[in-house]
C-alpha cells in the first residue's frame, strides 16, 4: 500500500514533466516545419512568364514577372555544376544598387559563339530552375550583322502617360524575339539587324512588308498587345497599355484566302471577301451557335495555343477548323450549358488565321461561320514563355554571390506553432506546480 501511496504522490509530477517536455519539443517541431515553409517562395514570389530574347552570338536577355516588387538577378554559366556568375536586371545595372520590380529584364554578354549556357533565376531571397534542371540557352555561330535597322516607339498608360521600365519584346515574321525596356519617358529602341531566324542565321526581311508582332509587359501595370509591318517601324505608333492594336490593313496581313462556292472561307490568312465576311457576321448574329472567343474578327492573341471558346445547343456538334498547313480539325460537343472549347493540339504559327466552325441549323442544313485572328507569339522562341510558377522547382539559394536581402521576419514567423507550444508548455508547468503543491500536502498529512 505504501508503494501505490507513493505512486499517486509522483504521478501528477511526472505528468507534468512528461507534458512540459511534449509541449516543448511539439511547439519547436511546429515552429522549425512552419519556418521551412516559410523559406520557400510563396506564388507571389516565384518567377513567371520566363523568356529568352536577344539571343545572339555572344549574348542572350533573361525576363520574367513576378506579383509583388522583388529584387531580380540570374546566375549563369557554361558549366552546369557551378552556376555562379551574376547578372543583373538592366536598370540596376545602371544605378548600381538593386531593386524591386514586378518585371524583370538581365542581359548577359561576353559570351562564346555556339556555346550552350546554363542559367538559374534570383528571384528575392531564393532560386529557381527549369523542372529540377537549370534553363539553358545555345548561342548561335558568329555572324557579320548588316548594317542597323532601327525600330523604335513609345508605350504610354490608357491616359496617354508615358509608361517607364516596360519590357517591349518584338518579332519580326520569321525570327526570333528582340527585347528592350522603356526609358522614363515611355521611349523604345530596338535594332532589327540583330534578328535572327530559327536556325540562328541573320534574319532576311523585307524593309517594307514583314509583319511585326509587338507584346508589351509591363509587370503590374499591364500588357499591350500591336501588330504593325517594317514600313511603320520608325517610329511605330504609340502603343497603349491594355489593349491589342493593329496599325496596319487587315487585307495585308496575309494573304491567299479563297472563298469557296458554299460561302466558307478556306486558305490561311486575313484577306477576306468583305461580303462573305458580313454574310458570316450576319448568320452569327442570328444563329444559336456563336464564337465567343475570338470574339471579334481581326482579334489579336498574344500566345500560339488559344482555347477557342463558343456557344450552341446542348448537346449539339460544332467542327471546328483552323488554317494551318495540316488543316487542324475538333468536332466539340456543347455541354449541358451551351458552352464548347476547344485548344488546338499543336503551337499555331505567328500571324493571321482563320477558324471556321460548322454545325447544322434547325433547318437541318450546314451552316458555318468564321473568325479572323492574328497570333503575336511564334512557337520556335528559345524561350520558357508563360512558365506556371508551379513548374519552377525550388532550390536552395547558395550563400555566395547573391546580395539579395534576408527572408522577413513575417515571412518566418510561425504563429500558429508558436501559441500551441505556449499552450502545453503552460499546461505541463501548471501540472508540476499542482504536482508539488498535492505532494507537499500528503506529506503534511502523513505526518
């Protein structure tokens, strides 16, 4: 009996102890998980929209978006062991301090011809690749570059104010993606002669006619869409954020459109009959079966896998073809909404086209309907265009090198973890102190 005595007197002591000891070692646990992900950039900080452009020779530019102004460098190198030489975005270049932007633009030089290069993007206090591999880029063979060919315009804001430290990328019909960024008065420049096509060779273009697919990212300001040929290079007209532009007749986009006998449109580009175009328009207006997006004819589209969306009976079938040289063909089924979609299984190329829909009317007789649209971004960029942050993998941002400032203390803070591990160490000293109070007085008693 007095062995069980005993035991009851300990029992609420050694509760308390093993409580305190839990509570401890659980709020630490918690604290150093919730820090751990902390460390890890939340989707506002993670690079977005990665692009290569300028790719030359000896040199390529690197940019991206991200949500909330972060400081911005990339690290490269030949080597893709030992990716630690730095490069930062072109206006801390220029001020020799860094800063946080919402776009982003690094160009690297000095390069070697014909060298790949491997590259990995600072963005805030951490690092990101390419799938858990670095980004890569090739530089193409040494060129004699003929002489300039200057582009240049002006960016400015819906009330006409000059837009500063916009990221301009152009695209001549057939090359590759030039960028620059905008001045503080909203001013441009790029040099064409430093095109190149696909196959890393100095672009050829004819100075009057080449269709020039212009985007404009402006990180939180917006994005602007334009699309204009060589004879309206210098200057281009004023662009105006948020919206899509075209300074240039819909008839010379593309040509070689025919008409067939039935009143569909067949061929691939923009130069349409304009009374088949408004027998279209009218038999849409009228129709249970609609294109929603392109909504409008002559629409511009600033990626080469649109989703074109429509409406038509539930339940009914729509074809739907776009021109290009393989004639891509979808037969989609409304849903029980009305809606259908469709993305094309493969990259549309830059410039004009057509989708056509087909469907029976009530009537029971074939109807179609057509939509012009132009497409900006061509589908052989050395790029990483659009890269969904979830597709970045994290890695661990080495000490050296980087003089990015250190994780907030919000960011590491730890709340939740922090409190429960308050509550129990609270709780087991509470149970101690009961312990002891409840022993002292059986042993008063005892006595």
């Amino acid at each position: 009996m007095a062995k069980s005595g005993l035991m009851n007197k300990r029992i609420p002591t050694l509760l308390g102890i093993l409580i305190l000891i839990g509570g401890l070692v659980a709020g630490v646990i918690l604290v150093n998980m919730r820090q751990g992900l902390g460390t890890k950039a939340g989707p506002t900080e993670s690079p977005k929209n990665v692009k290569v452009s300028n790719l030359g020779s000896t040199t390529f530019s690197a940019s991206w978006t991200t949500d909330v102004p972060l400081t911005g460098l990339i690290k490269y190198s030949e080597d893709p062991a030992k990716i630690n030489t730095p490069a930062g975005d072109v206006r801390d270049q220029i001020s020799g301090t860094s800063q946080g932007y919402t776009n982003h633009l690094v160009n690297v030089t000095g390069l070697g011809a014909n060298k790949t290069y491997y590259f990995l993007i600072v963005s805030g206090s951490a690092s990101y690749n390419d799938n858990s591999k670095p980004f890569q880029v090739r530089t193409p063979a040494q060129v004699i570059s003929p002489p300039e060919e200057v582009i240049f315009g002006k960016v400015v804001g819906a009330s006409g104010e000059a837009v500063n430290g916009a990221i301009v990328f152009v695209e001549a019909e057939g090359g590759e993606s030039l960028a620059t960024m905008t001045k503080t008065d909203g001013t441009w420049r790029l040099n064409l002669a430093n095109a190149r096509d696909k196959s890393g060779k100095v672009l050829t273009y004819d100075p009057q006619t080449t269709l020039l697919s212009i985007f404009v990212q402006a990180g939180s300001a917006g994005t602007a869409t334009a699309i204009t040929d060589t004879s309206k290079r210098s200057p281009v007209p004023d662009i105006i954020l948020g919206k899509n532009q075209s300074f240039i007749e819909a008839g010379s986009l593309v040509s070689g459109l025919v008409v067939s006998d039935s009143g569909s449109v067949t061929g691939a580009g923009f130069q349409l009959v304009e009374a088949q175009l408004s027998l279209s328009e009218q038999l849409e207006a009228t129709s249970a079966v609609k294109i929603l997006n392109p909504a409008v004819n002559g629409e511009i589209i600033a990626t080469d896998l649109p989703e074109f969306r429509g409406k038509a009976p539930t339940g009914s079938t729509v074809k739907l073809t776009v021109d290009t040289p393989n004639q891509l063909t979808q037969v989609v089924t409304a849903n029980i909404d009305g809606n259908w979609t469709w993305t094309p299984p493969q990259k549309l190329g830059q410039g004009g086209h057509v989708l056509t829909a087909e469907f029976t009317d009530g009537a029971n007789k074939l109807q179609t309907i057509t939509r012009t649209f132009t497409v900006l971004a061509g589908s052989g960029l050395p790029a990483f265009t659009a890269t969904p942050s979830a597709t970045i993998s994290l890695t661990p941002t080495p000490t050296s090198a980087t003089t990015m400032p250190p994780t907030t203390s919000e960011e590491l803070e730890d709340a939740g973890g922090l409190m429960t591990s308050l509550i129990l160490a609270m709780l087991g000293i509470g149970l101690l102190v009961f312990g002891k109070v409840t022993k002292k007085r059986l042993g008063e008693n005892r006595d």
